[in-house]
C-alpha cells in the first residue's frame, strides 16, 4: 500500500481521537455563510517520506499533480503574487481587484538580498548553494517577513524550507534532503497538496544540481480537520490504500527554470475517487 496513505490515515486518526477542540473558542476562520469554522486539532505533527522509494501522492483520493506543480512554480520559478499567472482558482478568495495577493509568497522569493558572491533572491541562492556549498548548512528559504506582514492577503502557511544535502556510502552521487515548515495545515484541502508540492521541488533541485533525491520532512505547528470536514476524513481513512504511482520528471530539463507543469508526471496513478464540495474557510 502506498505509504503516503498510511501515514495520512494514522495522522487524521491522530487529530480526531486526541486533538484539541477549538469550538466555542476565539478563531479567525469563517465559511462563507460567516459562521466561525472550527477545528479539531494537533500540535507538532512531523511526517517523513523516503521520495528514493516512494513519490507521496495519496491514493485515498486524487492530487491534481500538474495543478500543484504549477501553484509550485508560480511561486518558486515566477516568484509571483498575481492570481492571474495562475490556471487554477484556489487563491482567488485572497486576491484584490487586480488579481494581487499582497507581498506574500512568490513576492517574497523574488526579492533579491545582498551575501558576499553577490545579489540573489532566495531560489537563486539555494540553487547556487546546492552547485557550490553542498554542505553547508544555511541552504534555507524563509517567507515569513515580519515588516510585510501587513500587506498580505494571507499569511504564508508553508514558509521556510531547508534543505540538506548527504552521501551514502560508495554513492556516486550526492542526495539532497529538505524539511518543510508549516505553522498552518487544512489536513483535508491542503496537506497532500503540500507534500506533493515540495516532494515535487526536491526532485527538480536535485535533478539540476545533479544530485539523487533523499528524505522530505514535512513538519506542522497546527495541523487541522475543520469540523465541516470531519464527515469527509472519516469516509476517506475508511477506503483501502491503493499501490503508490511511479514518479517521472522530464530528465532533459537542466534549468530549474525550464521546468513546466507538462515535465511532471504520475505513471500507474491509480485512486480512489475524488471527494468533491469540500468547503475551504478563508
């Protein structure tokens, strides 16, 4: 079974059997009626895929692989903040008039920062890192701006990535690791999402830095099952997990910023079927 369900279905009953209630209690969310949407849920939750063995896409229910890939590059590769860039329409709830988001997620990557090789915005300096200081330490990206915060529609939920690169014994190739921060997760809408996102990023890093892709942690302060959602999870963890798919990234691509949607591909991608109407509270 793929493992990527089994680690989804032990988190959610996790949440449910021993998470904290916030019903009754101050919360900003709200559905689109205005009623408070509640959560039940968990702090610190930390989950580990090995992306060598397995790409991490549920089977309990479908993950548009090619619409996150490119919320993914509008992101990291655009650096934009303008819904517009986008085919797909989830953040349209967070933009203005004129599609903007504010200066929050890919705003925040574009800005260039000066080090001592020179001026470089967050992903220009990881790639550049991964090429010429494999081993450093410092190779993390951060988009939690204080100063900015203030003119975001929307906080930034995932907002720092580390990344870490190892070598196993008699390899010829380096491995490249990350670690995904999170202060915020709708285990429903968004936490498949997520994982798929940056597994995604890691082999893309990889491939371009000519190295092989490790181990994806994904670790969230605040992961969450928002009580309209509650019904839907209960259905999904009940369903059989379906073998994991084969993962193919076009292996002619050497830019990271060649990279399109139609480069990323789910081979055997077998699931069960996609639960629809699920309710987003903004």
């Amino acid at each position: 079974m793929s493992y990527a369900d089994h680690l989804f279905i032990n988190m959610c009953q996790e949440i449910l059997e021993h998470g904290t209630d916030t019903k009754g209690e101050k919360v900003r969310p709200v559905w689109e009626d205005g009623s408070s949407a509640y959560t039940i849920k968990k702090f610190g939750v930390v989950n580990r895929y090995d992306l060598a063995k397995e790409f991490p896409a549920l089977t309990l229910r479908r993950t548009a692989i090619k619409s996150c890939t490119e919320e993914l590059l509008w992101i990291w590769q655009k650096k934009s903040n303008n819904v517009n860039e986008l085919k797909t329409r989830i953040w349209d709830s967070w933009a203005d008039e004129n599609g903007s988001i504010g200066k929050a997620y890919g705003y925040q990557m574009g800005i260039k920062h000066q080090y001592k090789e020179g001026m470089f915005d967050q992903v220009d300096r990881v790639l550049y890192d991964l090429k010429n200081n494999p081993y450093s330490r410092r190779i993390m990206t951060s988009i939690y701006t204080f100063e900015d915060l203030h003119e975001m529609s929307l906080y930034p939920c995932a907002y720092s990535m580390t990344f870490n690169v190892t070598k196993e014994a008699g390899a010829d190739k380096l491995t490249l690791n990350g670690i995904l921060n999170q202060r915020s997760n709708d285990v429903l809408a968004a936490n498949n999402w997520n994982v798929c996102q940056y597994a995604i990023l890691l082999h893309m890093f990889a491939q371009v830095s000519d190295m092989k892709v490790g181990e994806f942690i994904h670790v969230i302060a605040d992961a969450h099952i928002y009580d309209r959602h509650v019904p839907m999870i209960k259905e999904l963890i009940e369903r059989e997990p379906l073998p994991a798919p084969k993962f193919w990234l076009n292996p002619e691509i050497k830019d990271f910023y060649d990279f399109t949607p139609d480069d990323v591909k789910l081979i055997d991608y077998e699931t069960h079927e996609q639960i629809k109407g699920i309710p987003v509270a903004i």
